[in-house]
C-alpha cells in the first residue's frame, strides 16, 4: 500500500502537487484521471486541441504531451528510488523539453494513445514495487525524497494541470 508521504518525504516545491491528491487507493485515483482526461480530450476537436489561453502558453495538445512526458520522468525516478538506486538524479526543463517535442503536429487521438500507454505503465510499475520499498530515499534535483512521494507527485502533477485546463482553457 502507497501511504501519503509526509513533508519529510518531498522537497517543498513539490506540496501543491501532492496535496491535489485526494484521499483513497491511489491505483484508483490514477485510474480515474486516466478516463477524466481520455474523456476531455475525446470531445475535442483538432482545432480546440491546438487553442491557446494567451500567446505563449501552451495549446491544449502540448498540456496533454507535457503531463504526458512528466510522468515518464517521474516513473524514472519513483523506479530508481524504489529499486534502491542511491545515484543523485538531476532535474529537467520543461520549456527546454516542450520545444523539441511539437506535439502540435499530432493528432490529439495519438496523444491520448501516448498518454493512456505511459498510465498503463505508470500502474504496472506501481503494482510491481513492494510495500517496504515506497519508503526508501533518494536524491532527486538535490533535495532527498521517496518513491511514494513520487507516485503522489505525478498524480498530482495532472490533477493540476487539469484544473489549469478547467480555469483558463474552458
């Protein structure tokens, strides 16, 4: 069972995240979101998926693409840290990663088939790491955290941006 990680457990940056989380199995929250989100994205139309709240920000495609490649990095980093591996790991650019992505020249139906495939592997890894392991301690971006930390973050991480699409695009 993944317990909620304590302040102790996670650099400060990350508290908005985690604490977007709602209570419950968090198996069934990432499930949840994973049809939330599938469905937001069903319903719109290419000409939608590349609208912009403000110049310079991010099309609704490149929200999905960003939550998308940010949970492949932080499964990294929960599997690293969970597996027991002490090698500090660095931080990442989001900006630096947007602009070599283009997710604007997908189809938003490839995103979702992008972003379903990464959850799907998202909840196996989880499945797989046993209880004893959620509570080991790594080095992320200089500041020391747990593998449950990072499952709490990722699943906050989207439950953010959900919440920005709900706020600004919508």
């Amino acid at each position: 069972m993944i317990l909620r990680p304590t302040k102790e457990d996670y650099n400060e940056g990350f508290a908005k995240y985690v604490s977007l989380v709602p209570e419950g199995n968090l198996e069934e929250i990432l499930n949840g979101s994973l049809n939330r989100t599938t469905a937001f994205y069903s319903a719109l139309t290419e000409e939608k998926g590349n609208y912009r709240y403000a110049p310079g920000k991010w099309s609704l495609k490149e929200v999905l693409g960003h939550i998308t490649d940010n949970e492949r990095i932080m499964c990294y980093r929960l599997l690293r840290i969970a597996r027991g591996d002490t090698t500090p790991l660095t931080g990442y650019d989001e900006e630096v990663l947007m602009e070599g992505a283009a997710f604007d020249r997908f189809s938003i139906a490839e995103l979702l088939e992008d972003f379903a495939a990464v959850r799907r592997s998202t909840l196996t890894l989880l499945r797989s790491i046993p209880d004893e392991a959620w509570t080991r301690r790594g080095v992320v971006n200089g500041y020391e955290s747990t593998a449950a930390a990072w499952a709490y973050i990722l699943t906050g991480h989207e439950i953010h941006h959900y919440n920005v699409i709900q706020e600004r695009y919508i």
